[in-house]
C-alpha cells in the first residue's frame, strides 16, 4: 500500500496556494455525513471541496429538503466550514483558517424538466451540475447508456440557461455525443468535475481525447478523478495512477485544464450494496466487484511532491491544485 509521508517542500507549498477538491459524494442516503470526514480534506492541505447534494435518483422536493437540512448543518459548523458560492468567499473562508464547501449536482432530474429551478437551486446555493449521471434522462444519455443521442432540446435550454445563471456545466458521467454537443452549445466554460482520460485507460467512464480538446476549446478544467477502477485496469488508486492523467490531459491541452476532482468515496458497505442492487444499471461493464479503491484526500502533498518533482513549474501545479477551478468559476460564477 502507498505511503503518505512527504517533504517539507510539499506541506509549504499547500500552505501558500489554494487547492481544491471539485467532487466529494455527499447525498442524504450516503451514510457516514461526518464532519470528520471533511476534516480530512482540511487537515490534509484542502481549502475547497465541493459536496454532492442530489443525482439523477433525486426530485424537486426531495432535493429542496434536502438542501435546507444541509445548509442548516453547514451554518452550525460556522467555526470550522463556510458555505461558499464565489471564489471571494472560498478565499475568505481560507483565510480563516475554515474550509469552504460548494454544492452540486450530479445529474439533471433534480431540475425535474423546470427550466425555472435552474435560478432557485443557483440561488440556494448550487453551482454546477452534471447533465446525465450513467444512464439516459430528460437531457441526453449518461456514458453507460446502450445508445449514445446528443442533448435533447430540454438539455439546450437547461443549459442556456445555466450559462445565464452562473451555473457551471459539467460533462461528467454524460455520454459523448451529449458532451460533444454541450460543449458546443455553452457560451461559458465547461467542466468535467471527475474525470480521467480514456487514452490511459480505457473505460466508459473516462473520456477520449475530442472531448479533451472540446473541453478545452471552451476554457475549462478537467478535475482528474482518484477512483482505482478508472485510473487504471488493475482498479488501483495510486499517485503515479493520477499523474499519468493529468500527464496526458496536461501534454493534449495544457496543464491550464487540469484540476482535481477526487470523488473520495468514505461508504465502503453502503458501495457495496449499492453497486449489487444497481449493477445493471448504473455499472453494466467495467467495474470489478467492490470493494474499490480511492484516492485519499491524505495522498495531496504527495501529488504536490510527485508534480514538482516530475518538472512541472510551481505556476502549473499552482494551477492543477485550484488555481484553474478558480479560474474558470470566477468567469462563471462571478468574483
């Protein structure tokens, strides 16, 4: 098993740059919603970590409850987490010694085909969301879908309407036709929130390179997934696993496209029963039986001594930890 010890040069350098996780599973049915776990992430050097409050199982109402229970407990944590909606609060929150938190989607049911919840869930506080999680809905096909259609036309409105209410787009778990055309149909930057690259290994999952370039094309950050089973074909969650990755995406596009998008998953029991329960559905082909392995939010000094290590300048690994997120959302999201 990999070991997490590190260099001084790592810790220093976490504890002058902004790093920033774009995916942590967070749903209500998830058990283990400690604040302990996102002490991990702090204690281990991150400043952002953006929480999954709903998926393509969720509905309007379940959601909107959800969201107020969430944000109540996020506001009794004041003295050591600060709901954060623009990059200013995120930066605010670090300075403060507290951990930011986002809120995000992963899939489009919760929108529940009302183009006018695009503004609510904004303004309660969700920030990006992803289009189709795995399997086909209102707005196109998930990457597991038999099929492989592109945005229906509810998906070009929905997304329309989240360039215009400063949502972000997020491509991930969506199939490739539907990407590609998403892609082209944002006037804003688009993201893969938890993602690796197909030509390193090569899963449903992960993604090819023409949707690489489109991601880029639109100015925005792929958020290397840390989940074994995508990084490479033995389902091991390594640093060198993660920077093959971020290698390939940073030499197709450069490294201003690459950010970090662990998906840490703390449920192992609650995986497992799920993945038994849904296998034909959400995981029909490449996944080995779980348990799985993940990248720990402990490994970050690590890969910020195996980046620097590897020759990248600080300015790019400044930028692979939160600076290219950063980026991107201070354009979407406002300052």
């Amino acid at each position: 098993m990999e070991q997490w010890g590190v260099s001084g040069r790592a810790t220093e350098f976490l504890r002058g740059n902004l790093a920033w996780d774009m995916t942590l599973p967070w749903q209500k049915m998830i058990p283990g919603r400690r604040i302990e776990e996102l002490r991990r992430f702090h204690d281990a050097g991150f400043d952002f970590v953006s929480l999954t409050v709903a998926d393509d199982e969720c509905w309007i109402h379940d959601t909107i409850a959800y969201l107020g229970e969430l944000r109540a407990w996020i506001a009794r944590q004041a003295d050591s987490l600060a709901l954060a909606g623009t990059v200013s609060e995120i930066e605010r929150a670090r300075a403060e010694g507290k951990l930011a938190v986002g809120l995000h989607f992963q899939g489009s049911n919760p929108f529940q085909g009302d183009i006018g919840m695009v503004q609510v869930y904004r303004d309660l506080g969700v920030s990006h969301a992803i289009l189709a999680y795995n399997r086909k809905n209102l707005v196109g096909d998930g990457c597991h879908e038999r099929t492989d259609s592109g945005l229906s036309r509810f998906g070009l409105k929905l997304i329309a309407e989240m360039n215009r209410a400063g949502m972000l787009v997020d491509c991930t778990h969506t199939g490739h036709r539907t990407t590609m055309e998403a892609m082209e149909a944002s006037t804003a930057p688009c993201i893969f929130s938890h993602s690796g690259a197909t030509a390193i290994n090569d899963h449903e999952r992960n993604i090819r390179d023409d949707q690489i370039r489109a991601l880029a094309a639109t100015g925005g950050v792929i958020g290397v997934d840390g989940i074994g089973m995508f990084l490479d074909a033995e389902g091991r969650a390594t640093t060198e696993g993660l920077l093959r990755h971020i290698d390939h995406i940073a030499q197709l596009v450069g490294p201003e496209h690459v950010g970090l998008g662990l998906d840490f998953v703390y449920f192992d029991d609650f995986m497992i029963a799920f993945y038994q329960a849904h296998k034909d559905t959400h995981f029909p082909k490449g996944y080995l039986p779980p348990p799985w392995h993940y990248y720990p939010p402990e490994g970050l000094p690590k890969l910020v001594e195996a980046l620097l290590a590897r020759g990248y300048a600080e300015a790019d690994v400044r930028g692979i930890l939160g600076g290219n997120f950063a980026r991107v959302c201070r354009q979407v999201w406002g300052s």
